[in-house]
C-alpha cells in the first residue's frame, strides 16, 4: 500500500467513527434534552448544555440574517479546499496529517447538522 492510500485508510479509520460518534452524541442530546436544559457531567467541570447554535462558535452571528446558510456554503469550500490540498500532499508530517483528521469531522458534522436541523446542536 502507498504513502497516499495509508493516508486515506488511516483518514477514513479516524474521521468516520469520529463523524458517526459526533452526530449519535448530537441525537441523543436531542432525544433527551429539552432546549437550554443542563445536566452535570463533571461536577463544576463539565456539562452538557443543549442549544441550536445557527452562527459560528459561542454563538457569534446567531442573529445575523442567512447565518445558517452562509457557514453552510462555508463549511463546504472548507471541504473542498482541505480535499484539495490534501491531494496535492500539502499536509506534511504526522501531527498536520492527524490535524486534519481530526479537523474534517466536526466540520462534516456541523454541516450535516446545519442541513439537517437548520442549526448546529
């Protein structure tokens, strides 16, 4: 097996159940959690809040007119171009490989999310 197809097995192996992982934790807060509800993970640590987010990260543009559709447009280009420059071996190096890998599923899922629900969870 080549450089390249290693890559994209390891790719696949990472991001998929990493995308799959991301959208079943998203369902299950929207099956058993009502908006703005909390609950406790790690006392004063960590906890799990349910909001539909429609701008950009903390919620910055939530309010803006076409929000949803213009990080949607976004997060599509964001795609394409990591595709891109993936293909023509512009990540070099283990840690900007594992980036990557780690990168396209939360943008996958915060697309899949925005097409699907109108908003991230």
């Amino acid at each position: 097996m080549n450089n390249s197809l290693k890559e994209m097995s390891l790719f696949l192996k990472i991001s998929l159940p990493l995308f799959l992982l991301d959208q079943v934790t998203k369902l299950l807060i929207l099956n058993n959690f009502e908006l703005g509800d909390q609950k406790s993970i790690i006392p004063n640590f960590f906890n799990l809040v349910r909001v539909h987010n429609t701008g950009i990260a903390f919620g910055k543009f939530n309010d803006a007119s076409n929000s949803n559709l213009i990080f949607s447009i976004v997060a599509i280009l964001a795609l394409v171009f990591i595709l891109f420059l993936w293909r023509k071996n512009k990540f070099p190096g283990k840690i900007n490989t594992y980036a990557i890998i780690l990168l396209v599923p939360g943008i996958m899922g915060n697309l899949v999310d925005r097409l699907w629900h109108g908003y991230v969870v």
